[in-house]
C-alpha cells in the first residue's frame, strides 16, 4: 500500500470514530437536556408525559394556595395568554412572589405541572426572550434602559 493511501485510510477512520464519538456523546445527553417551554407553547405542543420540561412565566396574583399540615403548594404560571397550574413540593426561594417571574422544572401529569425544582427571578431582566416577548406586547413589562440599570452602554 502507497503512503498515500495508508495516510488516507488513517483519516478515514479517525473521521468514523469522531463521528461514532459525537453520535455517543449526543445520545447520552439527551435525556439530560430540558428546554424552556411558555405555558402556551406547554398546551399547544404535544409533549410526552414523561418528558423534562422547564416551565417559565409569571406566578399568577391570588393562585398561590399552601395546603395545610403539608409541604405541598399549588399555583398557577402565565404568560398571559394561557396559565397552566402547578404543583410543588417543597420550600420556595426567597424571592417567590405573585405577579413576579418564576421558572418551574418538572413534568406534566394530568394537566398539572409537577414541579420537582422553582427557581424565582428578582427581576425580569432575566426573562428568557419568547416570554419577555409576550409580556411587553401585553404591556405587562417595559424593558429598561441600560443606564438606568447601572450598566456600561453596549
């Protein structure tokens, strides 16, 4: 065999195993990997009951209820154009409050969501876009200016 050959089946192979190692890699992560989903991308989607979802909009005013003698709270999230109730069991962040901007990772069961972790927003400069979208075509939510946040210009 030519060493040009022998150089050629070299990268030919180095190739299929990259590739073979990237397919690995993919597989392996795909049940880790949980997207962001609107409660109306939530309800006009079909998920699968089992699948990892995050769940993010704001904690609806007057839907928090603590269910007495037990850990279990229930509240709704909205995006204003459609709410989804939710289930959690747990103590809640700090910053959990109605009307302000929550993240909810769980799975859907029966038309609830069953959060296993919320995660609270102080602010909804951290809001991810397709909600923060929603909420300022409502008027719900303005965007600040750079300056007055304190940040350098960009």
């Amino acid at each position: 065999m030519k060493r040009k050959h022998k150089r050629l089946t070299f990268v030919v192979i180095a190739m299929v195993l990259l590739a073979s190692a990237a397919g690995l890699a993919l597989v392996a992560f795909e049940d880790n990997i949980v997207f962001f989903y609107s409660p109306t991308d939530v309800l006009t989607k079909n998920l699968s009951p089992d699948r990892r979802v995050r769940l993010g909009g704001l904690v609806e005013e007057g839907s928090v209820e603590k269910t007495a003698g037990s850990t279990v709270i229930l509240f709704r999230v909205t995006d204003l154009q459609n709410t989804i109730p939710v289930s959690y069991e747990g103590l809640l962040p700090d910053l959990f409050r109605e009307g302000q901007g929550v993240i909810t990772e769980g799975v859907m069961v029966g038309g609830v969501f069953q959060a296993s972790e919320v995660l609270a927003k102080h602010d909804e400069n951290y809001m991810p876009p397709e909600v923060a979208e929603i909420l300022k075509e409502s008027g719900q939510w303005e965007e600040q200016d750079n300056q007055e946040q304190g940040d350098k210009p960009k």
